[in-house]
C-alpha cells in the first residue's frame, strides 16, 4: 500500500477493502465469495497463481495477515476452490497461472 499513490480522498480505505475481498476470494471453499468481486467491484476474470496455496507462502503483510492466517486455518482442510476450480470457470491455464471467470457462469 505504502506504493500506491492517492488520487481521492478515501483512497487508501477503498483499497484495503477492494484487497480484503480478493484475499477472501483467494482464500474461501466455495464460489460465492469469489463471485462477490463481480457483484462488488464488476471482476469478471481473476488471475490465480496456484503457489499462494503452498503453506506460508500465501500469508500477507499487516494489516492483512492475521484475518489470512485464520482464512488459511479455517478452509485448507475443505479446500480452497480456486486451487481447482471447475472446467466451466477455467478462462485459460498454463503452469502455475489459472486464468478463472468470476460471476455468471453462461
């Protein structure tokens, strides 16, 4: 954060509220918390780098980091949806990088 530049007021307090949400989706069991950023914020596609599901690799800096631990804690034995997403969500994959439609799936 302390490299994003502020171009309204409120800035800083959109933005962490804009990454709660996609860390949410990184870190969730089920879809509709993904699918939360295209009703919140109009995402239709999200970028998955599958090595944010190595443990400890995907933990994230304050103010961030305990809400991720306890996200980590809670779903890593139901599994995280977006570490194998369903063939109809899947956009475009290639090593590590999944490419995933959020929202209505047509």
């Amino acid at each position: 954060m302390e490299t994003s530049l502020p171009l309204y007021v409120g800035y800083y307090e959109t933005m962490a509220e804009r990454l709660a949400a996609v860390l949410a989706a990184y870190h969730t069991s089920n879809f509709a918390a993904v699918d939360l950023l295209y009703d919140r914020y109009g995402v239709d596609a999200f970028v998955v780098k599958q090595g944010r599901y190595v443990p400890d690799a995907s933990l994230y800096c304050e103010p961030f980091l305990d809400t991720v631990r306890e996200q980590w804690r809670q779903v890593r034995r139901a599994g995280f949806v977006l570490r194998d997403p369903p063939a109809e969500r899947i956009l475009f994959h290639r090593g590590i990088f999944t490419i995933v439609r959020v929202g209505p799936v047509n």
